[in-house]
C-alpha cells in the first residue's frame, strides 16, 4: 500500500528530511507540514558556516560536507547558496581550537594553527591562538528554498498548519510521522522537556570588500554573503524574545570593530533574530504508536535539537532519519507477512 508520510517542520532539517525520504521512497506520499511562513523560522536567517560543536556529531557532518561539495561541483551557487569561505577562528584558550581541530580539522580543507608572526599581521589586538581553514558556508535564505524545490519536484507537498499533537496526524490517515518541528519537537513529542532556546541576532552589512570569515571564540564573527555580510552574534539561552535592541546592535558591533576596526560604521541592510533549538545532544529516534482515539498503529521518527549546528548537520542527520523511515516500513510489511 502507498505509505503516507509526515514530516513536520519546513526548516533546513524538515526540507533535508523530506528530499531524502522522497529519494529514498518515490512511491510514498509526504507532505510537510509548517505553522508558519519560511521567512518566520530560524532556518531563514543564518550564514551557516561549516562548524561542528560537538564532537559525538563528527560523522553526520562528513555526511553534510560531502553534500555541500557535491553542490558546491554541480549546481551554481547563487542557486543553491552554498559557497567556499576560508576564514580564521581565534581564541586566548588553545584547548577550544584544539576541539575544532578533532571536531573537523580533517574534514574541511586547509585546516591549520597560524603561526604568530602571521596571528600579529592579520589581528589588531589578537588572540594568542587563530586556526584558520577553508569549508563551506549555506545561506538559508537560498539553501533551503533550494532543498524545497528539489522536493517539490519529487512531488512533496508542502501545506501550512498548526500541529497540535501526532496523534492527530495518525488519525488524518498518516502512517508515519517525523518530527522535525525543531524548538516545538519536545513538546511535539510529548515526553521531552530538554528542548530549550538560544536566542541570536546577526545584522547585515554593506562590505562586498570582506571575503573571509572571521571569528572570535564562536560568538564574535563575520561570514560573508552573496550579497553582504553577517555579523552576529547574541546567544543567550532560555530567551525567547526576538525583538533586537540598540543593546544588541552596540553589543555586536562593539565586539567585531574592535577584532577589526575596517569594519566600523558599516551600513547595515538588514537584521535577523532567531531562537535556536538546542537540546544536550539530537534526538534521531523510532517510536511505534497506537492511536488512543481510532486504534491505528503508526510510527513515530524524531529529528531535532540540532541548537546552532542545523546546516553543518542537518543533511548528515537527515540520512540517520530517512534509514529510521525505511525501517519503519519495512518493519510494517514484516508484521503482516
């Protein structure tokens, strides 16, 4: 029988989700389902640079870097969003750098620890440690878009509403579910309260000049766009205000003239705040379920809590997800046999 599919969440792990399903099984119907326009969802804003946080993730961003260089080879990147930065990460800590080293130095290109004479001409007021490498950055306002259409195109449907509980879905006629609603995707779930925010905010600017991105301990930075620059960042966590103050304009700004004064009094085009979904490590789970209300068995794959690294891990993790998706239909039609 056609297997109808779920995926709830239009964000840069619902759509990797939904294109990896619909490759997987072109013969199943999956619709995703959002309470919200893209424009409104965290996936719309960031710069995406390639950085893991958490080392137990290194393979689901192999997975992710993988993909980014295949596009990177074969789609253009003004279609895509996807692009080749090289960059700098600075720290007073060598034991940060150190973890980003095993996290992914051998994963991105060029991966190295500057030496101080090269630390001393490039920074104003430097770190004692910089690394510097060269890895891909996805712009969501383009990525996913991106991802959506190659969806659409495997005939994924996509419609906007509210989902209140699974157990609705199961009873729409859905026989399976995956929860990618991101920072809903604990109370989605039902038995997860781990799920909490960390409010950002980036401002764009006008500095088509600035073609490396550039870091201080992972929250002062600039990442280059197509057609600006990010800089960022706030994060604080369990904050679920967006509005962006003058306080975090004078924050961010004051942070990143003083790691590079070239950069002051920038023109800035635009601004994003966003609330991260952030979780002690992702949930990529199989449950099996009975409806309470009309008896139907259906199935249950959590996707979420991927905090700030969704676009480094989202693709890697969406293969974790889709396998679970295949086992699920592959433990139905063993049952009935």
């Amino acid at each position: 029988m056609l297997k109808k599919i779920a995926i709830i969440g239009e964000g840069v792990v619902g759509c990797s989700t939904a294109l990896q399903v619909s490759l997987a099984l072109p013969n199943s119907q999956i619709t995703v389902l959002h309470d919200r326009p893209f424009v409104e969802t965290c996936s719309a804003g960031p710069a995406g640079l390639f950085r893991i946080d958490d080392e137990n993730n290194r393979d689901y961003g192999k997975y992710t870097f993988a993909w980014f260089a295949h596009l990177h080879r074969t789609e253009k990147g003004d279609e895509t969003g996807v692009k080749l930065l090289s960059g700098h990460i600075q720290s007073d800590i060598r034991e940060r750098l150190e973890q980003q080293q095993r996290a992914y130095g051998d994963v991105v290109y060029n991966f190295r620890f500057l030496e101080e004479r090269e630390i001393k001409e490039l920074f104003p007021e430097p770190s004692k440690h910089c690394i510097h490498y060269t890895a891909f950055a996805s712009e969501g306002n383009k990525y996913v878009p991106y991802l959506k259409s190659k969806c659409i195109a495997n005939r994924v449907q996509f419609r906007e509403q509210k989902v209140e509980n699974l157990e609705q879905l199961a009873d729409e006629g859905f026989d399976i579910l995956v929860n990618c609603a991101g920072l809903n995707g604990g109370k989605l779930a039902g038995d997860d309260d781990t799920v909490y925010p960390i409010r950002g905010v980036v401002l764009d600017v006008d500095a088509h000049w600035h073609k490396h991105f550039n870091y201080r301990d992972f929250i002062t930075f600039t990442i280059p766009k197509e057609q600006s620059v990010v800089i960022g960042s706030v994060k604080q966590e369990n904050r679920w205000d967006l509005e962006i103050t003058d306080v975090d304009r004078k924050d961010i700004l004051e942070r990143y003239v003083k790691l590079h004064p070239a950069m002051r009094d920038p023109k800035i085009l635009g601004e994003w705040s966003g609330l991260r979904p952030a979780r002690k490590a992702i949930r990529i789970e199989k449950q099996d379920k009975t409806s309470e209300k009309s008896g139907k068995p259906y199935t249950v794959v959590h996707h979420y809590g991927h905090g700030g690294n969704g676009f480094t891990l989202g693709w890697g993790t969406a293969m974790k997800a889709t396998q679970l998706v295949k086992m699920a239909i592959l433990d139905n039609k063993s049952s009935k046999l």
